[in-house]
C-alpha cells in the first residue's frame, strides 16, 4: 500500500512537510505520513499479503482525483504536481523498503522519560509489642447487599424563568424536591442523592438522558438574594425599589434541566474495602456522604461539610461576645480493614448569638446598653448576616447601616392617594421613624435615636428600625475565638467517654437513617452497636535526667521534684524587663535563682531590673519595645545573655511579637517570659533525655546517621486575609540525640499548604533553600557526618494532599540533598500526623479515657495503606483524640514495632512539658516556630502586611514579605520552646 502526496493535500502543508515519509516500490518512491507508513507495513507484510484481494485500492486515495482541485488545510487550493500514478496491483511478493533520509541527526532526541508518581506505601505487617487492651471507637459497621448497582450522577442546571441561573443558597434543594414530587412518574419515581448546587445522583438510571422540567414554588427564600424587598410587601421604605427588583427576588417559576454525566459502580466499594482504590470508590463514597447532608438538610440543620447542627437551644453554649458552641455531629462513611463504617462524632461550630440585633451588639461590644455601641464596628459585625423583620416575619441579609439615625433618615415616599401636574403620584420625604411610627402605626421604644438596618444596595437602601430585626438562628461565626471564649469553649463542650458514648449512640437514634430512601434503595443497613477494636498499650519509655539518673513515668507524665536537669545551662549575663507588670519583682527573682539551683541551673545576680517608665504604658507596642531597648542599652555595660521579660498580660500580650522580633532578629539575644525550666531550653540545655539516646539504642536511628525533620505551615487566624502563610521545619542535631532540635522559618503565598522553599535554587552554586540550611548544620554538629537516612513528619495536611507531598515537598528535599551532594542518596521515610479527625476510643464499661500508649493499627484502620493510631498522652480533660498516623513512605524499612515505638518515644522529648503529648514533638516543634515568627508579621509597617501584599497590581503579582533572618547567636538555639 502507497498513499499519493495528493491523498494528504487537505492539512496545512507545514504538517505535511514534517510528517512525510517515503515507501519505495518497484523502484518508485513515494512520500507517505508515518501514520499511513504504519498501516502500510502491515498491508504489506509476507505473511498477510495473501489476504489482499485482487485488484486492492487503498482506500486514502483514487487514480483520478487531482491534488490541484483538493483545498488544503488552510482553504487554500494546493499548487503541487500530482505524483505518479499507482501501480493497480501490489505483487504480493514485494516487501518494502524504507528509505532513509540523506543527512540523518548526529543527536536523534531521546524519548523523556516519564517521571513514575509515589503514592503511600502498601501495610507490610501489622505490631505486636505492648499489653493487649479491649476497646469501642466510635465506627458503626455498614452492610451493602446492592454491590451489583451503579450509581448514576446526573448534572443540574437551574434557572429563573427568564433564563438568568439561580445562585441563591438553598434554593436548590427546594427546587428539586419539587421537581421530585410533582413529576415524579416522568423520573420513574427514583429517589435522589443532591449536593445542593450542581451534581444529582440515583440508583439505576432515569428514564432519559437529558430531562428538562418547569417548577413554581409558592414562596421563596434564598439567604442570599432577598437583599432588597421590603419588610411588608408594600408602602416601605424605597417601594419603587421594591417593585422593580420583586421578580428577581421574589421569582417562583424555575427551569430545571437534568443531564446524564457518568457512571459510578457501587461494586467500586467493594474494591476499596479490598485496598483497590480508584477515582469510582471515591465517587461512591461521596454519594453516601451527600446521602447523609441532605437527610440532615430535610431536618433544617446547618450543614458545615460533614457535620450538621439542629436547631436546639439546649445544644447551644454562651461563650461570651455574642458567640455561641453549637454542639452537633460529624457523619461520614470510611473504608477499613473491618468493612464499611459510619465513623460519627461530637462535632461543635460557632455561631452568632441569635434574637433582637440590639441584644447581640450589646453582647459582642461588652456594653450595657445600645447608646454605648460602636456603631462603625457594628456596620462590619452585622454585614452579611441574616435578620428576621417584624412584624411581618420576612428574611433578609444585612448590607449596612443607615448613616443618620432613625429620627432624621429621610426616603422617598409615594402618596398615592395624591396625583401631581402629570398624574403620576406624588413624592415626599418622610423619616423612618415617622414613617414607621405614624403610617404603619408601630410603636418603636428606643430605635429613634440609632442607626436603621439596611437590607438594601447602597444606592437603593431599603431600611428597617433596629428594634423590629432579629437575627436568625444558626448563622457561622467565622472570626478567630478570644482565648476567654476558647477557655469557655473547652470547659463548657467537654464530654467524659461514657458520656461521649451515650450522646453518640443517641445520635444514631435520632438521625434515623434506616428510613432514608436513598440508603434502602443502596441497600445499606447500619449497626447501632460501637465497633470492637483491639489495641496495645506500650510501656513508657525511660527517661534519663541529671546525675546520670534513670526513672520512668507513670501515667503519661512526671516530675522534676528533688532532680536536676540532664544538662543544665548556665546564666552569668542577664537582666529583668518589666512592662508595667505588677509583681514583686525582686522576690521573683530570688525565687527563681533558689529553683534553678535546685535544678543545677546556676544562676547569677541579675545586672539590673529594668522597669518601664510610666509616660509610655499608653504607647503602641513598638514604641514601647523600642524605648525599653534605649533604657537596656544605656544601663547595661554591654549586649546580655538573656533577658527576662515580664508582661502585663499572661497571654497574648500586644507586646510579645516587637519584643520577640528586637531580641531574636536585631540583637540576638534570648529571652524568656518566666519559668526556669524554659529558660534552659532556650540557653541550649535540656531537661531530660531518652536514656536510649545515651546508650545509643534506637532501632535503625543509632545505627546509622539520622536527621528527624517536623514540618507545619501556619495559616494565622481566620479574618487575617492580609497575613502570609508561615512555613517552619524543625530538625534533629547532634546525632544520635533525637531530643534537641533547630527550626528554619520561611513565608509563602497565603493558604498555601503546601512548603515551596524547601529547595530554592538562586544560582548554579547557591541554594536558598530550607532543606540546605538544616542539612549543613546536622553536619557540622553531628561530628561532620551527612545523615544516611531522613525522617520527615508532616503536619496540617488531608489524604488529598498526600500525594503532593511525597511528589512535590519530598522532590524539593531530594532536589536539595542532590545539590550538596550528587552522589548522596539519603533513604527516607515520611509520616503524615492528622489532629483533626473524629476517631475516638474507649473502654468498654471504664468510665475513663484509653491510658497512655494505646495504640491501634487494625480494624478501623485502612484497608491498605500504612497507618496506626496513637493516643501518647493521658487525657484529664473530655474524652482522648488519638493521633492519626500515615507512614507514606519507609526506604528504611522499619517494622511496625520498631517504627511505633520511634513515634512513641518521640512524643516524651517535649522540653516545654513533663508529659507525653498528644502528637511527636518535632511537629509540636514546628508549630511554636511557625506561631512565634508568625508574631513578628503581626506588628510590621502596614505598607509590608497591607491587604495589597501577595494580590495583583497593575504589574503582576506582590511578592511576599520575608521574615527577618535570626542572628546567629540564636538561630541554632530551641528560641521557639
């Protein structure tokens, strides 16, 4: 088979001139594409030419058609000579030649190599070590008898009768379920699985692909777009508003279409409890948890992702500033190595203190009354929120406040009842209050003399007297918690286990989800009875601490009462600072020289007590660092050592972040707010130590060079839009200690979770990089020696983020190592620690939490991958939250007790604490690094930190401002403990 150039005259020609080959026959050559060269060796084989029949043609080309009437690819007619006719029969004896170009590449291009994804390692083995201990989580088994059913996910488009789309929240559930009931025979009466905004599922498929439907719904409304009506339907503030924007908001017939979008195989479900996990197991699992919001959406709870709150006073707790703890619960579907389960929890969320607006302000300014409100704060509290008018009981969405009172804002006011010159009604301007009080004849106590409501636009308000609005009841607060209203949180929401396990079981009751359609027609049925899980307590570990003494811990925790310190600091140069604290200063530091002593802290008088003048107690927190730092410096014969800093306020004092930032980065120059034990952390000693780090003894870590990496990004708190992401990764020194640590600290791109400076290449010979700068200093205090293996934990990411760490932090940590080193090779092994999930565990007929060790690797833990929970601490407050620990990554090849007993171990290292924490301290580690130079941002210039940073401009985007570099005296030192 040939195929003439004419065949292929209709591409463009630059196409034709790249892809052409040629195929000799007989002597003849003749230019070919490569595809048609493909199908040409294999018409032309030996073997197959007999197949041919006689008198073949190829099917690209005839012998009377002529290239020169065939427009190209371009419309334009193609101006080449056509090629010698074909030959009418191809001998089936001829095999082909190809023909090689006249001057072939000297460097043909090799093919690139695809680069092979990681993903988590596979469980090579399950742990044994510890006393075997009973146990209850709070996993509820779930039975699928349909595995042989798909799920079948439909696409939803909705919009207003005039074709504009519907976007107002909550609207959609209710279009849909009257799509539901009034057509249902056209939907052969299927139930529906429906987020609420864009994707429908059902079990088997409805009768068509495309299904197209027109719904009225007798009264809507959207808490979204209901800004603009008016309180009463009529005669209100701005009714010609009101009339011209009735049917946007007010909108009752609705076009739905339906589309068919995929196929979800509910046999997909098995093949995840198997370990076969596909993008159809996730799917599938997503449609039970919509299943489970939009049972809890039919009850009017509020739903926040997978948890869901009632609205019941009695689940509500006043935690101060108008903020209420709505306690409510977390439902989701898992897959373990047990089976199917429904993991449910205790779950809270803040909202906003509900009742009369006024109540709520007075509440959240600390006020007693409405005439001692901000009102400038208010209009930025209430924007957004959602009220309820009296009297007539309507929902709209705060857009404002009026900037007159009521008594004096005036509006526009049609009288119908008299015409001008030109017939039209006329207009007069009347005030909210008179209108309020004199045409609608409701009487209005204190209104008067405050601001009005707007629910209007800002060119077309619509106003409201404070005392007729109320907000509605379960509406997010979204602002960071107070640390007065996180301490309230905590002591009013904590739950003992039993009590835990009671309110969950009741729970299950409640929801009922036995009757729901869609999970019958799945064929799903949940157990009512807490999962049976085995777990293993492992003994403490032996600490070792001054003396060379040895002692073991009891409980989770233990003491330095009559022992020293493993190595102690020692403190000659120092000073008190005192920002206008009142305390007995002098007395203070006798006693703290008594209890380092005591300790094996030898502690010398200090050189002054520094006390802040009084005319500067009033000044911005700058100023007052630096006008302390200009008495420091006149009283001090030279730079101290240390300086003890005593603030006014024990926590979250404005001053720490400038003091924090004047001592670390300008002068290098520790510095503590108290506590003896903390302050030998911070001049380089250390409390206590593993006695297995002395011997040396740790499984695989003493063997060979080792560094442990903690690594965490802090966000700041919710409201800091302007504030950059802070990444901090801590790492091991002093190899084989595992106890002492350094921390590097670098900001990123706001929200971004994932690390981008770990490698940053700024030359051929120069890395930036977080990585390097940990790397060269395990080196020189590690005896020169380059760490063989890394151990890398991750904290603050989801198992959505898992690969991303293993293909984009990992490559940079690798990237890194090679630019040092080509020839390096470290192996790693990389864990994923996870706080924020609801397994809990109790013990069955204990009224107390799972003691410290316990440690579960089976039942509810995944079908495949490698993962544990630990629970290292004991828990005195609430009920225990265990650790989740993901191992991504072992090219060291631990066992699972080896590697159980490292993370163990490595949660009793803690120098700011004589317990056991709850998640490894290199990760505690991190995130005091990350939160104490997240300080110094806070108080930065406002042209570094302004809301323009890190958004576009004119010229691209802002470069993110940089932290201050630590001096070197301190930058190797445990500053953040």
């Amino acid at each position: 088979m040939y195929v003439p150039s004419g065949a292929i005259a209709s591409r463009p020609r630059e196409c034709r001139e790249r892809n052409r080959e040629y195929i000799a026959v007989r002597g003849t050559t003749y230019p070919v594409s490569s595809r048609d060269l493909a199908a040409t060796w294999k018409l032309c084989d030996p073997r197959r030419a007999h197949g041919s029949p006689p008198g073949f043609s190829p099917p690209f080309a005839s012998s009377d058609m002529d290239s020169s009437d065939e427009p190209n690819g371009n419309g334009e007619h193609n101006d080449l000579p056509p090629p010698p006719p074909p030959p009418a029969i191809i001998p089936p004896d001829i095999v082909p030649e190809r023909v090689e170009p006249e001057n072939p590449p000297e460097n043909p291009p090799q093919p690139v190599k695809k680069k092979v994804s990681r993903v988590p390692i596979a469980r090579r083995g399950l742990g044994s070590k510890g006393q075997k201990i009973p146990l209850l989580t709070n996993h509820f088994k779930v039975n699928v008898t349909n595995l042989d059913g798909q799920f079948f996910h439909y696409s939803v488009s909705l919009s207003y009768e005039d074709g504009r789309p519907v976007d107002g929240k909550g609207i959609g559930r209710k279009v849909i379920d009257k799509v539901q009931g009034t057509y249902s025979g056209e939907l052969a009466g299927k139930d529906f699985a429906y987020d609420g905004e864009k994707s429908l599922f059902t079990v088997g498929p409805l009768p068509r692909n495309k299904l197209e439907f027109t719904v009225v719904l007798e009264d809507v409304t959207s808490s979204r777009n209901n800004g603009n009506a008016s309180p009463d339907g009529h005669g209100s503030p701005n009714e010609s508003d009101r009339k011209r924007l009735r049917r946007p908001y007010q909108s009752k017939t609705f076009k739905v279409e339906i589309s068919f979008a995929a196929k979800i195989p509910m046999q997909a479900i098995a093949h995840a409890l198997r370990g076969q996990e596909s993008e159809n197991s996730q799917e599938a699992l997503r449609v039970l948890d919509i299943v489970l919001r939009q049972h809890a959406s039919k009850q009017g709870c509020l739903l926040v992702r997978q948890s869901f709150f009632h609205n019941d006073p009695r689940n509500f707790t006043d935690v101060g500033g108008g903020v209420l703890g709505c306690r409510g619960f977390h439902s989701s579907f898992r897959t373990s190595q047990g089976g199917l389960s429904l993991n449910i929890d205790v779950s809270t969320t803040m909202i906003i203190q509900p009742g009369p607006v006024a109540d709520f302000l007075i509440a959240n300014q600390k006020v007693n009354d409405p005439y001692s409100v901000d009102w400038a704060k208010a209009k930025r509290t209430l924007k957004n929120l959602r009220i309820k008018a009296s009297p007539t009981n309507m929902e709209y969405k705060i857009t404002g406040l009026s900037e007159k009172i009521c008594r004096d804002q005036l509006f526009s006011l049609k009288q119908k009842s008299r015409k001008d010159a030109d017939g039209e009604a006329e207009t007069i301007e009347v005030t909210v209050y008179d209108y309020f009080v004199n045409h609608r004849h409701i009487q209005l106590r204190y209104s008067g003399d405050f601001p009005c409501i707007n629910v209007g636009k800002p060119k077309r308000p619509t106003y409201i007297p404070l005392e007729l609005c109320s907000l509605v009841s379960l509406q997010r607060y979204t602002k960071a918690l107070t640390n007065l209203q996180r301490a309230s949180l905590v002591e009013k929401s904590r739950q003992k286990p039993q009590e835990r396990m009671r309110v969950l079981s009741d729970a299950l009751k409640l929801n009922k989800y036995d009757a729901e359609p869609m999970l019958r027609s799945c064929g799903v049925s949940i157990s009512t009875q807490f999962t049976q899980v085995e777990g293993r307590v492992l003994p403490a570990p032996r600490l070792k601490v001054g003396n060379g003494e040895d002692f073991f811990p009891r409980n989770g925790r233990w003491n330095f009462n009559n022992k020293k310190l493993v190595e102690p600091s020692k403190i000659e140069r120092w000073a008190v600072v005192n920002f206008s604290a009142r305390c007995d200063v002098r007395g203070l530091v006798s006693n703290l020289i008594k209890c380092g002593d005591m300790k094996g802290i030898h502690i010398d008088q200090p050189f002054e007590v520094i006390e802040e003048s009084h005319q500067f107690r009033r000044a911005p927190p700058v100023v007052r660092v630096e006008k302390m730092f200009e008495e420091i410096q006149s009283k001090l014969p030279g730079a101290p050592q240390f300086l003890l800093c005593l603030l006014p306020e024990r926590k979250n004092s404005d001053l720490y972040g400038p003091w924090k930032k004047k001592n670390l980065a300008e002068f290098g120059i520790v510095t503590q707010c108290i506590a003896p034990v903390r302050i030998n952390d911070h001049l380089g000693g250390l409390n206590s130590v593993l006695a297995v780090e002395h011997s040396p003894s740790i499984p695989l870590v003493s063997k060979l060079p080792t560094i442990i990496l903690g690594m965490d990004v802090s966000h700041g708190s919710p409201g800091q839009s302007d504030i950059p992401s802070i990444a901090a990764v801590v790492s091991s020194r002093q190899w084989p200690l595992i106890s002492r640590y350094r921390a590097s600290v670098r900001t990123q791109s706001r929200k971004v979770e994932m690390i981008d400076n770990l490698f940053k290449k700024v030359s051929d010979t120069v890395d930036e990089g977080i990585i390097r700068e940990l790397l060269l200093d395990f080196y020189v205090s590690s005896g020169k020696r380059k760490p063989d293996q890394i151990i890398i934990f991750r904290d603050g990411v989801s198992e959505s983020q898992f690969n991303q760490v293993l293909n984009i932090e990992l490559d940079q940590i690798i990237e890194a190592c090679k630019f040092l080193d080509e020839k390096w090779s470290p192996k790693f092994v990389v864990i994923v620690a996870q706080k924020n999930h609801h397994t809990k565990f109790f013990q069955s007929g204990s009224p107390d939490n799972v003691p410290p060790g316990t440690i579960i690797d089976n039942k509810v833990c995944h079908p495949r991958n490698h993962d544990f929970y630990l629970c290292a601490h004991a828990g005195m407050i609430g009920t225990t939250r265990p650790t989740h620990y993901h191992v991504l990554m072992d090219e060291v090849g631990f066992s699972a007790d080896d590697l159980q007993e490292l993370v163990h171990s490595l949660s009793y290292v803690y120098q700011r604490s004589t317990t056991a924490i709850s998640v490894v301290a290199p990760i505690c580690y991190a995130h005091l690094a990350a939160s104490q130079m997240g300080q110094f941002m806070k108080f930065d210039d406002a042209s570094e930190t302004s809301s323009s940073q890190g958004g576009l401009t004119s010229a691209g985007p802002v470069a993110v401002p940089q932290l201050p570099r630590l001096q070197e005296k301190v930058c190797n030192s445990m500053f953040f403990c």
